[in-house]
C-alpha cells in the first residue's frame, strides 16, 4: 500500500458564544484543516490540525510523504518532520499520522486503539470548560465569579461532567479565584477543580492565589506562570500539583522540565507530541519520572476528538478527565452529528480505524460557511469590545 494523494479542506464551525482567553477571543467559530490521506487501494484516512489554515503548509510537504507506505510511520517521521523543520511542524506531522493510523485500521479492519496497544476503558470522562464569555447563548457577557459558577453548575447538570477547568487571565485574578471557591461550595468537595491563566501571571501573583486557592484541594493549578522558571517557582511555593501543556510542550523541553521540577503532570496533546504514537513516547516517559498525565483539548472538531478517545483509552495512567471545547460547537462534520456525553464520558468509537467518517454535506456546508468569516488568526489577539487592549505576558 502507498500513499497517492494528500487533500486539504479549510471548514468553520459556529458556537453558541465568544470565548475570552488571556491573548484574545475565539470569535463565535473555531476553525479546522481537515486532512485526507490517500491510498493506491482505495482507502482513506481522516486527519485534523489547528492553527488556522495550514492548507499551504500540508501542500509544501506532502511530495516526502507520497510514495511511502502508510504503516511505516517512523519513515514518513522522519521524511515529513525531522529533516525538514523549516517548513514542517509537530502539528502537520501529527495530522498525517492520525490518518495513516484511520487507514491502517481500516486495512486491518481494527479500531485505532487496538494500534495503540489496546483500550482499558470504554470511554473517556471530559471536564466542563469554563470560559468568560461574550454573547452567551442566554444573552449579555459573564462579569462576575457567578456567572461562571452558574455556568458550571449548568454543565454538571447537562453533560454530566464532574470536573471543570476555569480558562483564567481574563478577569482579576481574586475574582477568578472566586469562581473556583463558588464551584467547591455549590458542588461539593467531590468535584474537580481545575485553574489556567496560560502563563499569564507574574510569579508572586500565582503563588498568592495558588496559596489562596490550597484549602479546596483543587486537582491542578495549569501553567500559573510563564516558562519552566516560572512554574518552577510556583510549584515551591503551593501545595497543589502544577500541570503545563506550554513548559514542557515538545520532547526537546522535557527533560529540562523534569531536571527543574517544573510540573507534577504532562497535559498530553495529539499536535504537540507528536501525533498519538508520540503520546504513548510521552506517556512513557512520565511513567518513568512518575509524572501525572492528563489531556489537553486544541478545540477539536471530532475527527481529532475519535483520535484523542483511542489514544486516552489506552493509557492507564491517564485517570484525569481529559479537556474539550467540544461542547461549545454547534454542530460537527462527521456523519451522524457531534459524538455525546454520557455521565461525562465520551464513548470511544468502535468502527475500523478512526471509527468516524466525514458528512459531506457538512463539509460543503462548512467549507463555505469558512469562506465567508475566514481565518481568525490573523485577529486571533484582539478583543472586539475592547479596540485597544493588547495581550500583556506577566500583566497581572
């Protein structure tokens, strides 16, 4: 079997509202590069990747991987991602990679998981993500630690969830820490807390929260600070766990990352490490440092969301709830809609391979709704209600 053909599509899904984070908003639709692997027997495998369009990037690079055999992933690594940085990345290769292991699957009539070693779990519990919010599906704007509050309770109740993770550095520190003192007293002390300013906070400005926020036995405080330094700092300093998906966020800063102790647990991501094969490298070296592991969510439309439920249900270790945007999506484009909740949990796909396949009349549909708003990262950084705010790293 040999790969023919690389095809790319560029679709744009709506939410049902803005997404405030600390260096912009997601304004009202989250945006993928849908990847179709091609094969000279007939077989196609689905990939997905961020980061705006990459439809130039995947075309830049998919002559190295043309000709090779779908099942011989270390060769297509090396040809696609290792000697060629300047034009490829963890994320291009980690697309292509996802597909190749669809159509492996589908030639061994096998799910992907069994690729990765074999599931341990059915299905894979999800947090509730919580965002500040512009134009809420309600109407008006979160403003307040109650809002969110509001919100989370919403989740618990329609998903199921029984964690949640506050995107923070958008609002004052004190009163994002107060959204996480208002969960614990209206949900109880079994529930999962989780905080995440994405490095945005000054060192003492963490740790002042961090001790703040110690009596409500919160399951990690994510990226308090900037850098390996940074969450070094805090972690001497608070008595939770810290988790990153930034520092550490590649194998080249993993080893410094454990030699300073600057995370107790790797947020593990499709694109960032590697495709799912680099999961499990990864997942391995946290089983030797006794590392946590979690999962981080890139807003995943679901043919990455298929890829992450194999690769998590595969990894013992993995006991945390894993991150989804996905249930700010209004829609998906695979056949059969958007995968559900259950109690929390997303059932992992049962079919050969990814065990999703695309709805083309979504992908149409998308593709043109895409069209018309474009790519977003060009103004990725900017809030539309605030024309002169700029991101400020340590601004808090």
């Amino acid at each position: 079997m040999k790969i023919v053909d690389i095809r790319t599509r560029c679709v744009a899904i709506p939410l049902n509202c803005m997404l405030r984070h600390n260096t912009g908003v997601h304004p009202g639709y989250f945006l993928r590069t849908i990847v179709e692997v091609i094969t000279d027997e007939g077989i196609t495998g689905l990939g997905e990747i961020g980061g705006g369009d990459q439809r130039g990037a995947i075309e830049k690079i998919k002559s190295r991987a043309i000709g090779l055999d779908p099942f011989h992933l270390e060769t297509i690594k090396l040809r696609v991602l290792r000697s060629v940085y300047y034009i490829s990345n963890a994320r291009i290769y980690a697309a292509i990679e996802m597909a190749c292991l669809d159509i492996q699957g589908k030639a061994l009539n096998r799910p992907m998981s069994d690729l990765l070693g074999g599931k341990v779990r059915d299905s894979v519990p999800f947090i509730g993500y919580l965002f500040w919010r512009y134009d809420r599906p309600q109407g008006g704007d979160d403003s307040c630690a109650e809002d969110l509050a509001d919100h989370c309770e919403e989740l618990a109740e329609t998903l199921g969830v029984g964690a949640m993770k506050l995107k923070a550095g958008v609002m004052t520190p004190a009163e994002e820490a107060r959204v996480l003192e208002l969960c614990r007293d209206r949900l109880g002390d079994d529930f999962g807390l989780r905080i995440d300013p994405n490095g945005l906070w000054t060192v003492p400005t963490a740790i002042r929260i961090g001790q703040r926020l110690g009596d409500l036995g919160i399951e990690y405080f994510e990226d308090p600070a900037w850098g390996l330094e940074g969450n070094a700092a805090v972690r001497q300093a608070v008595s939770m766990p810290i988790a990153t998906n930034m520092y550490p966020a590649c194998f080249d800063d993993l080893g410094p990352a454990i030699r300073m102790g600057a995370a107790d647990i790797i947020l593990t991501d499709l694109h960032y490490w590697e495709g799912p094969k680099g999961v499990k490298d990864l997942t391995a070296v946290c089983r030797t440092f006794r590392l946590g592991v979690s999962m981080h969510s890139g807003v995943e439309f679901g043919i990455e969301l298929a890829a992450m439920l194999h690769t998590a249900a595969t990894i013992p270790e993995m006991t945390f709830a894993g991150d989804a945007h996905y249930h700010y999506l209004k829609d998906d484009i695979i056949e059969g809609g958007k995968l559900q909740y259950a109690d929390g949990r997303i059932a992992v796909p049962t079919g050969a391979g990814l065990g999703v396949t695309l709805d083309e009349d979504k992908m149409k549909f998308y593709e043109k709704f895409y069209e018309e708003k474009g790519d977003y990262y060009s103004r990725f950084h900017q809030d539309p209600k605030r024309p002169d705010w700029t991101p400020t790293v340590g601004g808090m």
